[in-house]
C-alpha cells in the first residue's frame, strides 16, 4: 500500500479522534490493541475492549484500505495485532493509512511513548511523552489531536523556510 499524503494521514487521524471521543469509557483499553475475550468479530460488537488503533480497524474508511485486526500464534500463546494491507507486524499496521513513520507510530499507538524529531535548525525536538496505558479515549483523542497541530506547525514553518 502507498503511504497517503501527510494532510490526507492527518485528517485521517481527525477522525479516529473524533471517533474516540464518542466511546464509551468501559469499551477503551490504550494498553491491549483488543481484549482477550475478543470473539474475532470486525466490528468489536462482542462487547470487548480496544485502543485507538484497535477502534479504528472497526471504521470502514480504514477497513477499505486493509487495516484490520488478525489473531496471531507464537510458540507459546496467541495474541492480537493489527495488520493493514500487507503489513502484518503491528508497528507498520496503518502506518500508510495515516502517512506515520515507525516513530509516530509508537508515539501515536504505544503507552508512554515520546518522539524526537529534528527541528529545521537541526536540533533535536522532544514531543512530550505520550500517554501511559491508563489513558482514556478523550485523553488519547487530545494526545492525536496535539500531534496533527504539531505536524501542520512544521509543515508551516517549512513552508516559511523555503520563501
């Protein structure tokens, strides 16, 4: 799958933020992509839990483009994880969908994950750590939302260097 445009990636991520806001409390995990008593339904209408990106496998502009969630075995049990398109290790599952490196990905995804990215000075920048699995939905939603208007301010301000 071809990895969308940032803008197209940002919106994207609007709109599993505005999704989160509306779950109810009892149904958000951040901490386990789906709950272990998940009975393998698309939907989730089994009534089991999930974090952001296990939410967004259930909204159908995300599941046309392949993101979804697949029951995985190890050697010693099974477990679940998002796949999207042809990626079926959970750090690149939607990766293309919302246009994210590897890095925004934890940030995004991951409990208490931080971000360093190089300003344009050249300098390393520290977004303010992700966060911690205890999260709630609305506070998951703020943390996406914090990270598009992060995006659009570099994008501006690469916009301004480059006149």
């Amino acid at each position: 799958m071809k990895k969308a445009p940032e803008r197209v990636g940002d919106r994207r991520l609007l709109k599993l933020a505005a999704f989160l806001e509306k779950l109810p409390p009892k149904r958000f995990d951040y901490g386990s992509y789906v709950g272990r008593d998940w009975k393998g339904m698309p939907d989730l209408s089994c009534g089991t839990t999930a974090c952001a990106i296990g939410w967004a496998t259930t909204m159908p502009e995300f599941r046309k483009y392949g993101l979804c969630l697949l029951y995985a075995r190890d050697r010693w049990n099974g477990f679940h994880v998002p796949c999207g398109g042809s990626h079926h290790d959970a750090p690149l599952a939607g990766t293309a969908i919302f246009s994210l490196n590897e890095a925004e990905w934890d940030y995004l995804f991951m409990p208490g994950s931080a971000l360093y990215n190089e300003d344009y000075s050249g300098e390393e920048e520290l977004r303010p750590q992700g966060p911690s699995s205890e999260a709630t939905a609305k506070q998951v939603a703020q943390h996406i939302r914090r990270f598009v208007a992060w995006r659009e301010k570099r994008r501006a301000k690469a916009k301004g260097a480059k006149r």
